[in-house]
C-alpha cells in the first residue's frame, strides 16, 4: 500500500487540504495518506524543509512527499520531482529541496503538466497527477525531462571557527515556544571535549544542558510538580539531537514561551563558550 505525505502551509481550517486529498484518492482509494503538518508558517521554505528533513527519514522508502508551501510555477519557479534516499519529493523549485539533507539526488525532473503554470493550487491539480504515474511505475522520463539542479539555499551551520566557542542560530520554534538550534549534540560533545561552557541566548545564561524536561521537577515529594520550577529557562538534547532553549512547563498562549521572552527568531544567532 502506497504512502504520501502532505506538507503545506495551507492550515486546517479551510478547504485546501481536503481537496488535496480527494484529488488524490480519486486516482487510488487505497493510498495511505499522512499529514506532516499543515501549519508551517506561511511561504517559510526553512521552516518547511526543517520539519520534512526531520520526518520524512522515519518513512518507509519510496514514500511520495507532496511539498505545497510557495508552490505555485511561473516564469522563474519550476515543479519538480526529486528522488533522493530512495523516497519521492513533489514540489516547486523555490530552495526547499537544497534544504533537505546532504546526501545525493538521485533523479531530478522538471515535471511536465498542462496546469503546471495555470493553476493557483498545484498541489490539487497537478502533483496528484505525477503520484499517480509514480504508482503506475511510469519511467520517470515520462513525468518531464531530467534537471541537473535545484535551486540552491544556503542552509544554516554552527560556526566552529573560534577554538572556544561555537556561534549557533535558531532554526525553529515549536509550538510551545522552544528554541531549536543547528548545533547538535555531536557537535556540541566533540567540540566541549568536556569543558565547562556557558550559553548565551539573549539575556539568559545557562550553564547545564538537561537529558529530559523533567529534570526540572522538584526533589521534594511534597512540592507541587506543576509549578516548581515552572518558567524556568533550560537547555536540552531534545528529541532530535538538536540543543533547545526551552520555559519549563511553559505555555505560549498564557505567560509566554522562550520564544516570545527572550525575544528571538529563526535565524538569529547566539553563541556557547567553553573554559
């Protein structure tokens, strides 16, 4: 059973989602369709390819990834099918794809559709199409004409270049809030080789990078686990292997969030220094 994959700034709130997913399952019924977020902000090409290039590794091989964020064609943007790790990328040729991971492109194709330049929403009218030839294992020659290229951003790295320090930059904020970095923690352990180091993220200072959130719960059997501590600013490994600046149980919708108190954004910049 075949799997795609939708990602899009579009929301949840209106009709484009599901008729998406009606065009799709008109061509196959059994399609397993799985939503990786709809609520990337809008137009954001870094937000986007951060979420799928954590994702879509978790996926099957030759899974199909509908990409519907600035994916409108016209003169100077392409649609596109990219075959990378064995899995499929449908999407405009706006930067997303550069953004993905390093590893090698397998196929690159300039998608050939008559609506590719006509219609406001390509992913309704023409990427269901170019599933459906994926699913009747069509060569992709058939699909458009093979592209050496993509169009090329530049990808956010830790700067190493100073022996004891490491200048990091924000590269999304979850939605609680946190603070996601480029600095991994491989990075970060052969770069400490074990030193002591402080973090400085706007005004805060921190000195500790925690396995868990719950580190912060009290010691004390008898303190409320809700509110100790609750507000206080951490660092972790999160989940994914990234350093994060989080608020300990804090909520972005009531008190604020390490976002919104320290007052940072995707791109700044901040940096870790080691004695």
């Amino acid at each position: 059973m075949a799997i795609v994959t939708l990602l899009s700034d579009f929301g949840t709130s209106d009709y484009h989602v599901a008729m998406v997913k009606a065009e799709l399952l008109k061509r196959e019924q059994s399609l397993q369709i799985v939503d990786i977020s709809h609520d990337v902000k809008p137009f954001s090409i870094i937000e986007g390819a951060f979420v799928l290039s954590k994702t879509y590794p978790f996926f099957p091989e030759k899974t199909i990834h509908l990409i519907g964020i600035d994916a409108e064609a016209h003169d100077r943007q392409k649609h596109l099918l990219v075959k990378q790790n064995n899995h499929y990328f449908i999407g405009a040729d706006n930067g997303i794809f550069s953004l993905l991971d390093d590893t090698e492109r397998q196929n690159i194709i300039e998608i050939h559709h008559d609506r590719s330049e006509q219609t406001m929403s390509p992913m309704r009218d023409v990427f269901p199409d170019v599933v459906q030839q994926l699913l009747l294992n069509k060569p992709l020659k058939s699909i458009g004409k093979p592209v050496k290229e993509v169009k090329t951003w530049k990808r956010l790295t830790p700067d190493m270049s100073v022996l004891s320090e490491i200048t990091g930059h924000i590269i999304y904020i979850d939605r609680f809030g946190n603070l996601i970095t480029d600095i991994t923690e491989k990075v970060f352990v052969e770069k400490s080789q074990g030193r002591n180091f402080t973090i400085y993220m706007s005004s805060e200072k921190l000195q500790v990078i925690h396995r868990k959130y719950s580190e912060l719960l009290p010691k004390k059997p008898d303190e409320d686990a809700t509110m100790a501590n609750a507000g206080k600013a951490m660092a972790v490994f999160n989940s994914i292997g990234h350093l994060e600046v989080a608020l300990y149980k804090s909520n972005p919708d009531f008190g604020g969030s390490a976002a919104s108190l320290l007052g940072m954004k995707v791109g700044d910049a901040f940096k870790i220094e080691f004695n």
